[in-house]
C-alpha cells in the first residue's frame, strides 16, 4: 500500500520534530518554493514571500535564485512552526483564504496567475480534503436500481482506470474490456529505448493518487508502467477487468435504451454485453500510421514502429535508419545511436525541443522524504507544475496580427521562445551551419508539438549519425531512398511516424440513433461536445476525446479527470432518474464547435506554415483543446442537463450478457 500522506497523519508534527538536530538541515536539501509555501500556508505570515519574490524568476525549481542565507532562515522559521503545532496541537489549516492564496500563488512562479485559475487549483491540491472531483449522489439509489445498471469501458490505461476508480467508488456496475494483456494503454504499447514521460510526472499522475517517491522528474516508461500497476492493484478493480478482449461494436438499442457491445475473446470468439452506457477510453495515439513508401514490402531486413518495437532485434553495430523526429523519434533515436553502427534519420521537417535540466535528474531521497514528510510540501509542488508546464504558455501561442515576423513566430514573447530555442541549438549543434540549418524549423515555436531536447541535438553531432533531411522517396532491398536518390543502407528500418489520431475510436463500429460515428464524423472530422460526447450517441461518453488534446502542455491525466467527473455526473443524471439515456442536443453541442473553431483560428496550430498531426484535411484543428486547463475544467466542471434530450427508461430493458 502507498503511505498515507502527510496530512493524514496525526502526529506529522512530532514526527518530523523526531528528526532532532536533522530537521533544519533536512529542510534545506528541498526545494525553496514549496518551503516557501507550506510556511506561509501554515503561519498566513507573508514576510517571508515578500524576500523571497525578487528571487523567483519562474516556476521551475531552477528559476529560482541561489539565496542560502534567506533559505536557512526560512528553514528555522518552519522548524519553529512545525514545533509549535506539535505543542498546541492545533491542526493543519484548511485551504488559504482567497486573497492570500493568489498572492502566493502569485511570489511562487514570478507572474500573475489568472484568479480564474484559483478554483483548478484549490481542488486541485484539495487542501480541505472535501474531494471536489468525486462525485456524490444527490439522492442515493436504491441497490435494485444499481445492480440493475451496467457501464463498459473500452480501455484500461489512463483514464479508462479512473473511470474504473470511479465507477466503483460509486457502487456502479461495470466491465473494462482492455485489448491488451495488461493494464497501462499508451504505456504498455510503447516500449521503444528512451520512451519516458515528457510531462513531469508529479504532475502527470492522477489528483487521487500522488506519488511522493518518483525515482525521477520524467519518469522512464518503467516507472510509469509500475505506477500504474500499482494505482490498479490498490484501487481494487481486478474482478470488472477483461484482458485480452477487444470491443467490436458498440449498437444503441432505442427501444431498450440499451448499448449493445459486441466483444471478442482472445480465441476469436464473440459474445455481447448490453449495458445502460459505454465510456470509451481508447486514447488518441494507439493506432500507428504506417507509411506506404514505394518498395517497403521488398526490404529484407526488419521495419517495426516505435510502438510495436520488435525487442528480438538486435540493433548493435547494425546500420539503422531511422524514419520520424517526432516525440518517439527524438527519445529513441538518441538511444538507437549509442548501440548502432550508423544511424541514418530521415527528418521530414523539423520539430521543436526545449530543453530543461530536470530531464533526466534523478529525484534525491532527501526530496523524496519531503515530498513523503512535510505537510502541504507535495501539494505545492503540484502546483508549481500545473502552472509550469500548462496554462503560463497558452498566452505566447496567440496569433498577434499586427506582428511583423508571423511567419517564424507569432507575438513578441512567442519570439523570445524562438531564440532561446535557436541559441540551444546553435550551442548544442558547435557551430555546424549545414545541421543548424537543417534543424531550426521556419514555423513558430509550438507549432507542432514542443518537445524535450533528450541529447538529441549531441546525438546528430555523433560521428555515427546521419540527419538526412526530407521525407523517403522508396525502399529497396537493402535501404532507404532519400529525395535526391540516394540510396542509405540499412539493417533495420524504424518507423517513427506516428499514429492516426485523426480517427478515434477506430476500428470500433459504433452506431447511434442515426448511423455510424464514421458517417457522421467522416474520415478526419471528429467532433464531440466538450470533447466528450456526440448528438445521437446517447450514453455515450469519451475520454481523451476529440478537442481535448493539450497541445500547448498540461497533462493529458488532468484533462481525463475533468472527463470522467463529466461522465460520472452525467451516470447519476440517469441513474437517480430510474434509467434512461442523456443525448447531447445539437444546439450546444455545434456552438461548443464554433467556440473551439474561433478559438483555434487564433492559435499557433492553424499557423499556415505548420504541418502537424492536430489538423485534419481540411485544415481544422481536431484533436487539441484551445482552452487553457483552467477554463476546460470549469467547461466540465457541472454537466448541464439542459444540454441534452434526456428520455426515461422504457419498463423492460435489461442489462446483461449473451453468450
Ligand atoms: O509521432 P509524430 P510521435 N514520411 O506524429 C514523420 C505523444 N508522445 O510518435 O513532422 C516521412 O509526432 C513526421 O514528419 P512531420 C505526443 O503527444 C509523447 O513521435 O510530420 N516522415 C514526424 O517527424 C506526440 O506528439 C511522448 O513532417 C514521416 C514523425 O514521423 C505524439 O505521441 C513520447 C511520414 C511523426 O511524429 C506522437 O508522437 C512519444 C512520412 N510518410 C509520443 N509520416 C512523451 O514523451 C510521418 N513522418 C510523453
């Protein structure tokens, strides 16, 4: 079992008092901003803010100055703090009030934090253990009318484990059916060298499961697969989950009001589940796109994508090439490169990367016991990173149409990223003109996906490595073909191209009251209101659906904690009505897709000179939110059922299974 946290400990005080002598220095080895924080939450004395706010330049710890002395006094100050706690035994505060907890949040990242955001944050870090994101009956069911209920969620990684989390916190029937053998969607799939979170994970894990003893900041695939196993085992879920089993349709019955979800096993075999609603939890990036280059079925040797990486294949002082210098391609490539004999990458247009230093450190054990010991200390550091990594940089993404330079950046501090981002490379790249050339892409900052220098600038300087710009014009037998018809040998072809993001739900057949989702979505069109449900797929629900991607940062576990509050008060809606089915009305559902449009009309993606995977054919953006994390939870935050047909339950409908 995970440790109770801090805060739920009632002698926290006179155990950190214990330390003795060791307390002080203990202190000092952890960060300055959540110390800051945690004193000024517990002493409402803003004094020590005041000092420290000229210090703090941003909200990564390494923007804050080195200032020892200041540091020691906050240290002794919080020691005398914690002891007179223990002596009164006064409990911990509740959550600061209003006016104080924007000056802090404030001094502790260097900028204005929107008020908007105070409610995320308060819940966020659910300081008066109120647990805002569960949701509670209104009236309780009876057991009949429970028992008699049956929800299938399609995917067990992420979010289809917090809606599980939910669901039975809530004494609703479900069955999770994964495709997979394990539990971890995304995480089980992808296990290619390097393949780590490029989110900080004490951000990017769930709200109601923290983790005080993270091994790193960007926890490796490992770490990550393991935390989620774990959250897993302790959430109790085991006996609603079936592995190996895949959900081929999804039919609504109007006349039960019922789905019926055709599965198959393993073998081969199907069977049916009719259940009063469907949450689909299947991802946005677990369908690679094969690409269909001229001559690929004539290569000899191995070609695998990175999220099926063949681990049989021996890539050592064999010649690689490497397709794709996307988020996969820039982790794994750098990792390719120290076992290969040559690797050749083939770079159809550049990306982005930032860098940062928390990237590959390690977390101390003296961190990790603050993060485990002092009350308030991993809360605030949540905090820090909620604004770090999401909501400070949605603003340089807006498009300034009076900005002169719009075809490299879009605004002057969008600029400002460029050049910090330019002068990493050039310092990265020892003055290589012909690569520095090759890798600056023309198109602004965020354009594409930001992504995390990973030594991928120090690999393409290895005397092995070759960065071959454009895209593949055919395979032959023993290699890759590029634009100017040269020919690269290779061993092995890695396929770091990407997934098909622009069709969720596919191969699924899902059928509403009035055909097919693909009818109505098209081939590349999905549309979902508030990203999550569609106009004639009653009981419908989907998490990390269209919209909702956070292209700009955040992390994708915020967003689908937003979703399955949705979706959880939507099931009450229904259930404390007797049954029934919620229908999102069309009205709300198009002005939600007129609001995202404009929106998007503004930002970086609809750029004219960016090629990504967020827009469609036709040029709409489709898988991203606009909306900073702070607006899309308070979009999500109350479902509203004035914005959907509801119809009772017909007398006879069942839910159950069928051979
Ligand atoms: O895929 P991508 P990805 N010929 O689509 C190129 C998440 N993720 O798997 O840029 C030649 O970004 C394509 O070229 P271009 C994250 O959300 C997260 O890398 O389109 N090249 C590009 O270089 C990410 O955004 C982590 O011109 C072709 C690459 O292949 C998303 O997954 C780690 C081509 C595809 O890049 C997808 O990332 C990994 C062709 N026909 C992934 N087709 C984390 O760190 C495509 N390309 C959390």
């Amino acid at each position: 079992m995970s440790p109770l946290p801090p805060e739920h400990r009632e002698s926290v005080f006179s155990d950190l008092l214990s330390e003795a002598g060791h307390l002080e220095d203990r202190l000092m080895a952890l960060d300055d901003v959540p110390l800051l924080l945690v004193y000024t939450h517990l002493t409402e004395d803003e004094s020590f803010l005041r000092e420290y706010a000229p210090h703090i330049k941003g909200a990564w710890a390494f923007e804050v100055e080195d200032v020892p002395e200041l540091k020691r006094r906050l240290c002794k100050a919080l020691v005398a703090t914690f002891r007179d706690y223990a002596d009164s035994g006064r409990p911990l505060p509740p959550a600061p009030a209003p006016d104080l907890l924007q000056r802090m949040c404030d001094a502790s990242v260097g900028t204005k934090v929107p008020s908007e955001y105070m409610p995320m944050v308060l819940e966020e870090l659910n300081f008066d253990r109120t647990d805002a994101k569960t949701v509670k009956w209104r009236q309780q069911p009876s057991p009949e009318v429970l028992e008699n209920f049956m929800v299938v969620v399609i995917g067990a990684g992420y979010s289809g484990l917090a809606m599980a989390a939910k669901l039975k916190d809530a004494g609703i029937p479900f069955t999770v059916i994964e495709k997979n053998p394990d539990v971890g969607g995304t995480w089980f799939e992808n296990t290619y060298p390097g393949v780590a979170v490029d989110t900080p994970n004490h951000f990017y894990s769930y709200s109601f499961r923290v983790k005080p003893d993270w091994e790193h900041y960007f926890a490796t695939g490992d770490e990550i697969i393991d935390y989620i196993r774990t959250c897993y085992h302790e959430m109790g879920v085991a006996d609603h989950m079936r592995f190996e089993e895949e959900v081929v349709s999804a039919v609504w019955d109007n006349d039960s009001a019922l789905w019926h979800v055709t599965v198959r096993r393993k073998d081969g075999s199907q069977y049916r589940i009719d259940a009063n609603a469907v949450v689909s939890a299947t991802g946005l990036l677990n369908r690679p796109a094969i690409p269909d280059f001229p001559g690929m079925e004539t290569f000899k040797g191995p070609i695998f994508h990175s999220a099926r990486w063949d681990h049989s294949v021996d890539l050592a002082g064999k010649t690689v090439v490497q397709v794709g210098t996307g988020a996969s391609g820039m982790q794994l490539g750098p990792k390719v490169a120290e076992v290969a004999g040559k690797l050749t990458i083939f770079q159809r247009s550049p990306h982005w990367a930032r860098y940062n230093p928390l990237l590959y450190a390690q977390v101390s054990d003296a961190v990790k016991w603050g993060l485990a010991n002092v009350p308030y200390y991993n809360k605030w550091y949540r905090f820090q990173l909620l604004w770090a990594t999401s909501d400070l940089v949605l603003p340089t993404l807006k498009k300034d149409p009076d900005w002169p330079e719009h075809e490299t950046s879009l605004n002057a501090a969008n600029k400002a990223i460029r050049e910090q981002l330019v002068e990493h490379i050039r310092k990265q790249l020892n003055g290589d003109e012909e690569l520095i050339a090759k890798v600056i892409p023309k198109f602004p900052p965020y354009g594409k996906r930001m992504l995390r220098d990973s030594n991928w600038y120090s690999a393409l300087t290895r005397d092995n490595v070759e960065l071959v710009a454009g895209t593949v014009e055919r395979i032959t037998e023993s290699g890759v073909v590029d634009r100017d018809g040269v020919e690269h040998p290779a061993d092995v072809i890695i396929l770091a191209t990407g997934f098909k993001a622009q069709a969720p739900l596919f191969p699924m057949e899902v059928i509403g009251t009035n055909g097919s989702i693909r009818d109505h979505w098209g081939e590349d069109n999905p549309r979902a209101h508030l990203g999550i449900t569609v106009p004639e797929f009653p009981n419908f629900f989907i998490l990390y659906g269209p919209g909702t991607n956070g292209g700009h940062g955040g992390s994708a576990v915020y967003n689908s904690e937003c979703q399955v509050r949705y979706t959880m008060q939507a099931l009450r809606e229904i259930i404390e009505r007797g049954g029934g089915a919620v229908d999102v009305r069309k009205e709300p559902f198009e002005a939600y897709q007129k609001l995202v449009d404009d929106e998007h009309a503004r930002l970086v993606w609809t750029h004219p000179g960016v090629n990504n995977w967020y827009r469609n054919k036709a040029g709409r953006v489709v898988t991203n939110s606009p909306w900073p994390l702070s607006k899309y939870r308070n979009l999500t935050a109350e479902f509203d059922p004035s914005e959907y047909d509801i119809t009772p339950a017909p007398s006879s409908a069942e839910a159950g299974e069928t051979a």
